[in-house]
C-alpha cells in the first residue's frame, strides 16, 4: 500500500505507513540486506533481524482544537516515535542524523510532507538507550494535521 | 489632573478618578494569580505522580512494571521552582543489582530489544494533560473570587 497524503478517516494507518515509505526512500541502508529483510519497520521486531533498523510506531495523539464551532474539523497533533537501533553507537547517531536531516528538511511548502498533509514539525526529545549489543536512539516527533 | 484645550480655546481639566485603586486591585489579582498558579501546580504533580504509580502497579492500560515495587515506590513529585516541579524517579540502587531506579525507569518508558515499551510517562501525561490544565485553572480561578 502507497500512501502519498493523510486522509482524516485513515490517520494513524496513513501516518505510519507515510513516514515509513519516505524513510525507506531517503535513508541509506548501510549494509545490503535479503529480500525478505527490511530496513524500516512499523512495528518492533519480534523475530530476530538483522541490525541497524529503524522501527516507526505511533505514540499516540491529542486534539488541539476544532476549526471553529459550526465545524466538524479538528486540530490535530499526530505523535510518531522514530527509534534507531544499531550495532553501535556511531551508526546509530549518522542514521538518526539522516533521518532528523530528511524531517527537518521537508516543511516547507512543495515538501514531501508538508504536500502529505502534516505541518509544524516538532521534534520533542530524543533519547538514548543502550543495551549490551545494540544501541537504539529513540525519537519522538509531532506534526500538526488539520482533520478537515 | 490633565489639561487640555477644548473646542473653544478654553483649557479643559479631566479628573481620572480611582486610578490608584485600580493599580492596587490589579496587584493585588496579579498575586493571586501566581499563588493560584503555584498551588495548582502542586496539586497537578501530585495528581500525576499518583498516575504514574497506578500506571506502573497496572491499574491504567500499560502492562504493569511491579518486581520488588522499588520503582513505583520511587516515583515522587518534587517542586521546582514557583509553579514548577517535576514529577521522577527519585534515584535508588537495586540491591544485588548496579541498576537504579533510573535505569529501570528509561528502560519501562522506552523498551528495549527485548521489553516492548511500558510508557508509563509517557501515556500518563497524555491522558491526564487535560484534567491537569483544569486542576491549575481552578485554583487560579478559586484565588480571584
């Protein structure tokens, strides 16, 4: 499924989906992988992978508004956890660097996502965690979307 | 007293009547406001570190984080500043263990490869974000009747 804008009857779902198609397609893998592995996914593995990967997973969202009061439209603030898990923690930040380097990048108007429906990008905090093996750098983002 | 001219020629005086008062009363509203702000700060932290403890025994929608209860028993709330504070885990070593109650607390609220995310933070704020704005405004609003 190719999702190119946010529709309001689908946002969670095309959220996901969106943000992790466009991170597919603008951020370098490092190693190359078989088929059957991916490098962006919208859910934490459960199976074994092969590291570095990029999970994209919602955190939740909140209505900020209505778009006035004879309107059924809403203000609201989509939050999406973009979280790096590597084999080190070099290649953890240079793949976290790509992707806050694409977001930060497309908000403008004629930008991927500002064309897909989502404004006001906010990055609200990055954390680290690391573990023996692999070191994961968790993000956490929130785009503006008017639910018209 | 200010003078001006009128259509006239003639100097006019206007009287301002009861700025003084109106200066006073505003002070005094604008202390109310900050101790308003401040108490209902206060009750807002402790409402919420009582949130994040439910999270954590597993009385809200998180999978429960309970081994020997030292992180909810660590959760408190503590003031900041004048209408600030934080509500944390207050730093405890594990016994047998060169965790802390930090440690234990980014791994819940974050997962790891192995721990799916708890967010007992995280949810709580979210679902409370509503109910704490209300619990400051109406001790704001309480300090000015």
């Amino acid at each position: 499924m190719t999702v190119t804008e946010i529709n309001s009857s689908t946002v969670t779902t095309d959220l996901i989906i969106l943000i992790r198609d466009k991170l597919l397609g603008n951020i370098t893998d490092p190693i190359s992988r078989a088929s059957n592995e991916k490098f962006v996914m919208t859910s934490y593995p459960k199976n074994a992978v092969t590291y570095p990967i990029i999970t994209v997973t919602d955190t939740g969202s909140t209505q900020e508004g209505k778009l006035g009061m004879g309107s059924q439209g809403t203000i609201m603030r989509l939050g999406v956890e973009i979280r790096v898990w590597a084999r080190n923690v070099k290649e953890r930040d240079t793949i976290f660097d790509e992707v806050y380097d694409y977001l930060r990048t497309n908000q403008l108007e004629g930008d991927d996502l500002t064309a897909a429906n989502l404004h006001d990008f906010t990055m609200n905090s990055v954390v680290n965690v690391p573990e023996k093996d692999i070191q994961s750098k968790v993000g956490e983002f929130t785009w503006l979307y008017l639910c018209i | 007293m200010v003078k001006v001219t009128g259509s006239t020629g003639k100097a006019i005086n206007v009287h301002m009547l009861g700025v003084g008062e109106v200066m006073r009363r505003m002070r005094l509203a604008k202390k109310e406001i900050e101790s308003g702000a401040d108490l209902g700060v206060v009750k807002a932290c402790a409402f919420i570190e009582e949130e994040v403890k439910e999270s954590i025994i597993g009385n809200r929608a998180e999978r429960k984080s309970v081994d020997t209860g030292e992180f909810a028993n660590s959760i408190e709330f503590t003031k900041t500043g004048k209408a600030k504070g934080v509500v944390a885990p207050k730093k405890k070593s594990y016994p047998n263990s060169n965790q802390t109650t930090l440690d234990i607390a980014l791994l819940m609220e974050k997962g790891t490869s192995k721990i799916a995310p708890r967010r007992h933070f995280g949810n709580t704020e979210k679902r409370n974000k509503a109910k704490v704005k209300q619990i400051i405004q109406k001790e704001i609003e309480g300090g000015l009747i």
